[in-house]
C-alpha cells in the first residue's frame, strides 16, 4: 500500500503546483504524447526483456504494490520451524529428517509454518539444504558454499526485472524528447493555422518532455528500487535458513544455530534473543 500513497503523493504534488500556479490540468492530456511515450517505453521493456523476465517483471510489480514487508513474527515463524527441524535430527537421528524433507506437505512440523510451507522458494532452498545433510554426501564445511552458490543465483537471476525497469527509466526522459521533437514537426507543418493552433501544438509537444521525466523519476525508477528492497528482503529470509543449516550440519546444537540465523537479520525484523530462546525452549517441552 505504500507504493500506492507514494504514487499519489507524487502525482498529487505534481498537479497540485501546476494548479497553484495557474495551470489547467487538462491542458496536460494529450493522448498523442501518451501514446507516444507509452508505447515506446513498452516496445523498450519488450525489445530488452526474455519472456521470463518479463513474466517475471510483473509478478515482483504486483508485489510490490500488494504484499506486505516481511514481518518480525514471520521471521520468528521461519526459526521457529528450523528448530523443531533440527532437534528432530539431533534427538532422532539425521535419516529420521527424511521423511519431513523429502515430502514436506506431508509433514506435521512444515504443516504448522506456512511461512515455509506456503513459499516454494524458501521451502525449496530449506529442503535442497537438509537433504546433503541427510545423505551425508558432502562434509559439513562445504555445505555452506553449496547454498551461497544457490543463493548467489536467486540474487542475480531476482535482480533481472530490476535492470529491465531501470533501463527504461533511463530511456523515458530521451523518449520524451522524440515525443517533443515529433511534435514540433507537427507544429512546423501547422504555422499557417494561426498563433493558438501553433500555441496548442507546442504545448502538447513541452507535455512529451514532462511526461517522459515525470515518469522516469516519480514512478518506474523507484518502483524498480522497491523491487530491489524486496528482494533484499527474500533474500534475507535464504540467507537466514543458510547461516542455520549450515551452523547446525557443523555440529552446533539447534539453539545455538538458530541464535547465529537470528544475528544475520536486519535489526528492524530480528527478534529479542531473550524472547526467541523462551519461544524456542517451550516447544522443546511439548
């Protein structure tokens, strides 16, 4: 809801002052420069973009507009779950895991973390992490570089709408100006019309520089860099799971893993140790 107000801030302030100075709002819909810049924005986005990203695109847009930050209780859910996980395997046995990682939307503990359960990704990240562990494929001291190889790629590949939308940020001011050059061409070709068809023309060709700026610099530039927070938030969340994953296949006891997950998160989401360990201590009593 955020980008929402934000959007009518910036649009409100933008009008507001054409109003305050005099300025009649109307005089700023010329659906020529719309199409104009409009369409040429969106043949950039599709000339620049594969199909995945622009699928992609859409979907962190939507998000951005609609879901919520990424909460402290989300966060305490997520330990919370990795947890009970880990002392299954310590009390259990690595091999008794399996039957949780292998079918989580079986399982009585990831049944009781939606925050997990109903994120494909991070359930994914959390499962491809346990089951080496399981296996015993690997040594615990590689298991770390095998999930921050994963993680490097969810980075880069989250980062591609980001670039796409950025970029045509950069374009829209350069697109108003074909906008404005294309309808001075028209005002050029209307001079014997008289000085208001002339006055008219001109105007609407100045809107096309507006428009590209104003669009550039109050709404695609910062969406892209909202979608760049998000992502730093995801990204937070798999590097939470990593650091306790890869904590506990090196032997750490499960409080102690999850402490060091808890102390890689941002201060604004990270929950009070004292709090998390009477949290953690009382399902260790059920």
């Amino acid at each position: 809801m955020l980008v929402i107000l934000g959007g009518i801030i910036v649009l409100g302030a933008m009008l507001g002052g054409f109003v305050l100075a005099g300025g009649n709002p109307v005089l700023l819909l010329h659906v020529s420069e719309f199409v104009v810049i409009l369409g040429i924005a969106a043949g950039v986005l599709v000339i620049a973009s594969p199909g995945h990203v622009l699928k992609e695109l859409a979907h962190k847009v939507i998000g951005s507009i609609t879901a919520k930050a990424t909460s402290q209780a989300e966060f305490v859910e997520i330990l919370k779950l990795l947890y009970e996980i880990f002392m299954v395997g310590r009390r259990n046995g690595l091999i008794a895991l399996e039957e949780h990682v292998m079918d989580p939307e079986k399982s009585s503990i990831f049944k009781r973390y939606p925050a997990i359960l109903d994120h494909p990704e991070r359930l994914e990240f959390l499962c491809n992490g346990l089951k080496p562990v399981i296996d015993g494929k690997i040594k615990p001291d590689q298991l770390e570089n095998l999930m921050q190889a994963e993680l490097d790629s969810k980075s880069s590949e989250a980062d591609h709408p980001v670039h796409v939308l950025n970029l045509v940020g950069d374009s829209l001011p350069g697109i108003g100006i074909v906008a404005a050059v294309l309808g001075i061409i028209n005002t050029m070709a209307s001079i014997a019309e008289g000085p208001a068809a002339v006055g008219e023309k001109v105007a609407a060709a100045l809107t096309g520089t507006l428009l590209g700026v104003f669009f550039a610099y109050g709404f695609v530039n910062p969406l892209a860099n909202r979608i760049k927070f998000n992502n730093a938030a995801d990204e937070q969340i798999l590097r939470c799971i990593m650091q306790a994953v890869a904590g506990f296949a090196k032997g750490l006891a499960p409080m102690t893993a999850v402490e060091v997950a808890r102390r890689s998160l941002d201060s604004n989401v990270q929950p009070n140790a004292g709090e998390l360990e009477v949290t953690l201590k009382s399902l260790s009593a059920k």
